[in-house]
C-alpha cells in the first residue's frame, strides 16, 4: 500500500468504472507499477505535476505519495470524478481535477513552475499531446520533463535513431529538443482490460535550446516532405520544397539519392536552415 486509500480494484468495483474503448482507456492498477512511474519522473517535491487521463487514480496516488508539490489531473470521464476526489480528501491541498477534454484545457492557471508532466496518456490521444508539447511556440517550454506511457511501438519510434523503420518524424521532433529514453516496459497483463500489445513510459528532458539550429516550421516541412514519401529518394521526395533540391543536397553532403531514414538530426536542420 502507498497509501491509506482502498485498493484500485475496490474503488472501481464501488463506483462502477469500467473501463471505456472509446475513452481510449486501460488502467494500471498495481500501485507498485504507479510508483515506479512516478520515480521515473525523478524528484517530485519541488515540482507541481500535470497529469492527463487520471482515470480512477492509479499513477495520481503513485505521485503523491512520492511527493509531488501539487498534482493537476485533467480527466474527460465524468464516472471517474468521485474516485478522484477521495484521493483529493486524502491529500489537502494537493490535488486539482479538472473534468474535460486535455485537447481544450489550458493548464496553466492551475500550475506553478517548475512542472513536470506524469501520466498514462489515453491511446486515442497521446500522441496527439506529445506533438503539442514538443511544439510551442517559444522554446524551453512550460515543462522540465514529460514522462508518458504509450504503446510500446509508439515509445520506440520516439527515442529511434536513423537506419530503421521506427526512425521518423516522431523521433526527430522529439530529439531535436529532448533528451529521450524508455524507461519502463509494461505488458498487457499489468493493465485492465489488457490491451491487445506492450506498453512503455518514455522520459524527456526539455533541452536548454534545440541540440541544432533551424527554424521550427521549416524542419517540420523538411522532415514531413521527406517521410511522407519515404520509401522515395530524396532528390524525388523534396523536389517539391525547391527544384533544384539535388544540388542543394550534394552542396551539403547529403546523398539525393538517400532514404529519409537514413538521414540524421543535424543534416535534416542544416537542409533546413539552408532553405530558410
């Protein structure tokens, strides 16, 4: 027990919280998995922490009783509310739900730096979330460290290097800002209901500034001209971003007749810059 709460299957027995297809739902109920989801975040006690489909509060107990200053828990379910809001009674003053969609919500009035963002993301819209975060406006952004569950595929094209099929636009997005590593490997059985496949926590460390120069939206065009035909050249799958993309290519040491997967971070944001 990390908590003097009722163990996760007899609070969803009592308040009747099947899990949802359609909310994109499997929840974790071993509290020791929770907690070693919260430990990967690292030091929590200095920190408030967002957190994103909560479900009956599973990784919430998780961290809280690691520490955290504040938790912020956004969940779209209306059935799980009553299950949060004992954990907020167990924890005064240290839990925030707020009921709907993370899509719409702005977290920022509810949370004082530094933040880190914990949770066990709902399948339908997590990779979603990831983009979003790894894509404000201004650089660093409001968070120190985004430490997420996914399916284990998704976790692997985010932290994948070039020569590989996982290896993407995922990956350079988030590599091109973060420190990216899988940190732990779930099975089907640990959830309820079991998915159909494994899953993984991934842990990002916003970098200070981008590890390479380039403007965002030019990479972001660069990266999805180039594997959105990728099984092409590039000289063919760039054509469209300039004509004479083939010499511009052999101007900066990039074969034009490489495969988008075959090319690294840094020779994406120099072709980049050199088409700003």
């Amino acid at each position: 027990m990390i908590d003097s709460l009722p163990p996760l299957r007899d609070v969803i027995a009592r308040h009747d919280l099947r899990a949802r297809k359609a909310l994109g739902q499997n929840f974790l109920l071993d509290l020791n998995l929770t907690a070693r989801i919260a430990r990967a975040a690292g030091d929590l006690t200095q920190s408030d922490v967002l957190e994103v489909g909560p479900g009956p509060g599973g990784l919430t107990r998780g961290l809280l009783a690691e520490g955290a200053r504040h938790v912020l828990a956004i969940e779209k379910d209306p059935r799980c509310l009553p299950a949060l809001a004992e954990i907020a009674a167990a924890h005064p003053g240290r839990l925030t739900v707020l009921q709907g969609d993370a899509l719409k919500i702005d977290p920022l009035a509810h949370l004082n730096p530094p933040i880190k963002v914990v949770a066990n993301l709902p399948y339908n819209v997590g990779t979603e979330l990831l983009v979003r975060w790894l894509t404000p406006r201004d650089w660093p952004p409001f968070w120190e460290s985004l430490t997420l569950m996914f399916q284990r595929e998704v976790a692997e094209r985010i932290v994948a290097k070039p020569g590989g099929k996982a290896y993407g636009r995922l990956a350079l997005l988030a590599q091109w800002r973060c420190e990216a590593r899988i940190v732990l490997t779930l099975p089907p059985s640990a959830f309820t209901p079991p998915p159909k496949v494994a899953s993984a926590v991934v842990h990002l460390t916003a970098l200070p500034a981008p590890r390479f120069p380039a403007d965002a939206k030019v990479l972001e065009r660069v990266v999805a001209a180039a594997f959105n035909q990728r099984r092409k050249m590039l000289r063919a799958s760039l054509r469209g971003l300039d004509p004479q993309i083939e010499a511009r290519l052999e101007r900066l040491g990039i074969p034009p007749t490489a495969r988008a997967e075959e090319i690294g971070l840094e020779a994406f944001c120099a072709l980049a810059r050199d088409l700003t």
